[in-house]
C-alpha cells in the first residue's frame, strides 16, 4: 500500500515538473514573438542604436504653373521636348482653348524644367510647395530594422522549439513578413515621391499674348466670354434641331385634328340651320 502510495506522488511530481518546464518555454517564445518584451526588447534597442543615424531628407514636392500661349499645338509639342525620355505624363486634358498636363518630372532637375516653360511661354501663375517626409520615412526605416531583427531572433528559436512552438514561431514570422512588405512598399512610395516632383501645367489658348499678365486675362476673359455666346446659339440651334421634327409631327397632327374637328362643327351648325337633326339626315 505504502509503494503505490509512493509511486503516485512521484508521478504527480514529475507531471508538475514537466507542465512547468513546458510552459516556461512557451512564455519564452512568446516574448521573442511579437510584444517587445525582455529578450526581444534588449537585442532589437541595440541594433537601432548601433543604425541610428541622422535622418536622411525627403522632401516632396509639387508645382502648380500656368501659361498663356498663342497656339495649343505648338505649346503642347515644345512641352514634349522639354520632358526626358524617363519622366511621363500622368494626365493630359485636352480642348480647343485650354490643356491641362499633371506631369512626373525628376526633382533634380525640376527648376530646370519650369525656367525653361518660362522662357518659351507667358507666365500667368505659379506656385511651389514642398512637403517634408523626412520622419514618416524614418519611422518606417525604423521598424523595418526591428522587425528584421525579431524575425531573425524567431528564425535562431525555431530550430531549438517543439512542435507546438514552431506552430506560434511559424505563425509570428508569417505576420512579420507581412508587414515587411507593406513598410517596403511604404518606403518605396515614399522614394518615387521624393525622386519624381508632381508638375500640374495648364496651357490657356489665345491670340492675345502680351507681357503683362492681368491684360493676358483681360483679353482672355473677353474672348471667353465671346465664345461663350457663340457656344450658346450654337447649343440653342442644336437643340432646335433636334426637337424640330418632333415638333413638326405633333403640328401636322394638331393641323389634323382641329380640321375634323371644325369639319364636324361646321356640320352641325348646318344641320341645326335646316332643323334637320343628325339622326334624320342620316
């Protein structure tokens, strides 16, 4: 009695032992998984500090110019000429008194580029601004590196973990991987942004061009307003057109009725005259 008694704690004993050592290795993997506590914590902090640096400068920017131009064609053409072979077109609007362009042009030569629109056209307004994105670009460099190094620490447990614990390693580096992904994708939004400046250009068509912008737009707006009248008589006469021949069936039927109509009327009053009702005469 006293041996089974003695063989039971020993089992007890030893099934403690090893649930404890079970779960301390399971707390261990989970602080080098994902919540930057103790081990982790320590060995990403000192890779930072060993990368840190002072941030590298990026700097968006975006230019907003207009010109007044004689001829649209020729405008457009000399614009094409200006641009490299790298930089493109992100939109084009085009009509017959206006074209607007929102171009991509390499941020090295970006005051090169407008002085040279300046030089072949009449400048009617411009505006520069430039937005810094130095820290978001440097926070997301940032927690690239310490995701690597906790992917890299996950990668160094998963050879020595049970099969239970590669499950949560595996899982964990699936989800780092992740956003690895959408951090470079970030970042490499963040550098085309910073490389290629945003140029919105608009090309206003008209044969008075002088040196002075406000006669520019005074000259402008008269011939506007001009081809705005134009552009409604032309609308009016479109719209007369097209109803006129609906029209023209609904007055021949019109015509139609009121003739039977009167025809009928023109009987009675005859009939009446003779005192011959309509049943007699027929």
């Amino acid at each position: 009695m006293l041996k089974k008694v003695l063989v039971s704690g020993f089992i007890i004993i030893s099934l403690l032992f090893f649930t404890g050592c079970a779960q301390q290795s399971l707390s261990t993997v989970y602080e080098s998984t994902g919540s930057g506590y103790n081990e982790y914590s320590s060995y990403s902090l000192a890779i930072l500090d060993e990368e840190e640096t002072t941030p590298e400068r990026k700097i968006v920017y975006k230019v907003d110019i207009s010109f007044d131009v004689r001829s649209l064609d020729t405008a457009s053409a000399t614009l094409k000429s200006l641009m490299n072979s790298d930089e493109w077109f992100d939109e084009e609007i085009i009509n017959s008194s206006f074209q607007s362009y929102v171009i991509r042009i390499k941020t090295e030569r970006l005051d090169e580029f407008i002085d040279s629109l300046e030089n072949e056209f009449t400048l009617r307004s411009y505006q520069k601004v430039g937005t810094d994105i130095s820290l978001q670009y440097q926070d997301a460099s940032n927690r690239i590196l310490a995701l690597e190094a906790q992917l890299a620490r996950l990668i160094e447990l998963y050879d020595q973990a049970s099969l239970s614990e590669m499950i949560t390693i595996n899982r964990e580096i699936s989800n780092i991987e992740v956003e690895l992904q959408e951090l470079n994708g970030t970042l490499n939004e963040f550098d085309s942004l910073a490389e290629y400046s945003e140029v919105v250009l608009k090309f206003y068509g008209s044969t008075i061009v002088s040196n002075s912008p406000f006669f520019n737009r005074l000259g402008n707006a008269f011939l506007d307003g001009w081809n705005g009248l134009i552009s409604f008589f032309d609308g009016m006469f479109i719209v007369i057109a097209t109803i006129f021949p609906f029209a023209l069936l609904i007055g021949v039927i019109v015509f139609i009725v009121l003739v039977i109509y009167r025809k009928k009327k023109a009987r009675k009053i005859i009939l009446k005259t003779k005192n011959i009702t309509p049943e007699q005469n027929s």
